[in-house]
C-alpha cells in the first residue's frame, strides 16, 4: 500500500494520536532484574501494527533495537509445540495459570511439571525440548525461526547476554530442580548458557517496510 494512503487511514491516525497522548508519561521504571537492563532508555517508545494482510502502521522510536526477554517465551513454546506435539509438551510443561512473579518456582510437588510457559521455569523446560542435537543446534533453530516471524536476521546482543549469565542465579537454580525431576534432559548449565540466556538477549526490531 502506498506510504500516503497509510498515513491518512484511520489507524494511523489513532496511533498517532495514542502515541502524542501517552509519550509524555513517566510512570514505572525501567527493568532493574538484569543489570544491562538499566542501561535502557525510558524514553524510548514506539508502537507498530502488523495487519493480517501485510500492511504495517508505526509511530515512534519502532526502529529503535531491544532486547526481547520475555517476548520469546510464546514463539519459542509455538516451535516446541511443532517439534513434540501437545501431548509430549504436556508431560513436561503445564498450561494452567500460576498468578505468581515471572521468576517463580512454580514446580508440581509431584510432577516438577511448571505450571505454564510464560515464566521462566517453563520457558528453560520449553527450550530445552527445540529440537537439535545439542543447545547450540537448538538456539540456531530459534534464531532461524525468529528470522522468518520477523522478516529480517535477530542477533544475539552479548553484553545483555552476559549480564544474564552473570546474575541468573535462581534461573540456575530452578534449572537443577528441573534437572532433578527429569523435566531436564540435558545438563542445565548447557541449557541456560548457550540457549535459553541467549535467547532473551536477542535484539530485535521492526522490519522497515
């Protein structure tokens, strides 16, 4: 679609609106849990729109790289769902809500199952099943993929990678009592380094259609 078209539709016109009515606030604080984390700049905001049909809308800071975190646990339970199948992803990872922080130990006392994907018990447990032969075939397989989901190569940003190495001291933690109940495979500390760290650590940004 024509770039002027797009900027005289109505969604664009209620993004930036949305986005001159709310780019103002500083409620909140920036992540403090990893400590390159800090380094970012409250002050970066954009908001973009993909539409099923391929047209993408944008204000703000949309080309601005970040670090995804958080973001990679749903696409990454996606490809492992691909790889295992529903009932194999069962055995290993539950889909019920835990209502608690995402750093949680939120293991089955009888299971070890975690409760769902979307905190970081699940999310190592969901890593660990991509499949490849060891972490690092696994990681590239997720890379691969996130470059198809985004349209554009994600890379790994080391510094954030290493401040996650450096402090994760409880996702180690919680990779061992996983380990322990066999929801592991693999040694956890080849888990964590060379998968599951890196893959909150990469940066993304919007494609520039």
């Amino acid at each position: 679609m024509d770039t002027a078209l797009l900027d005289r539709s109505p969604l664009q016109q209620y993004l930036d609106a949305l986005h001159a009515g709310l780019k103002d606030c500083t409620a909140g604080d920036v992540a403090s849990y990893r400590p390159e984390l800090l380094r970012a700049d409250p002050d970066w905001f954009g908001i973009a729109i993909a539409t099923v049909d391929g047209h993408v809308y944008q204000v703000g800071d949309t080309q601005q790289t970040f670090s995804i975190q958080s973001i990679s646990k749903a696409f990454v339970y996606g490809l492992a769902l691909e790889d295992n199948g529903i009932d194999s992803m069962a055995t290993k990872v539950d889909v019920e809500p835990s209502g608690e922080a995402f750093n949680s130990i939120s293991l089955r006392p009888d299971t070890g199952r975690p409760l769902n994907p979307m905190i970081n018990a699940g999310a190592i447990a969901t890593a660990s099943m991509v499949e490849g032969d060891n972490p690092d075939a696994k990681l590239q397989r997720i890379l691969t993929a996130f470059a198809r989901y985004t349209g554009h190569p994600l890379k790994v940003d080391e510094q954030v990678y290493r401040s996650e190495k450096e402090t994760g001291h409880r996702n180690r933690a919680i990779a061992h009592l996983l380990r322990g109940f066999g929801i592991l495979n693999d040694p956890p500390e080849g888990i964590l380094d060379s998968l599951s760290s890196r893959v909150t650590s990469c940066s993304a940004r919007r494609n520039p259609w």
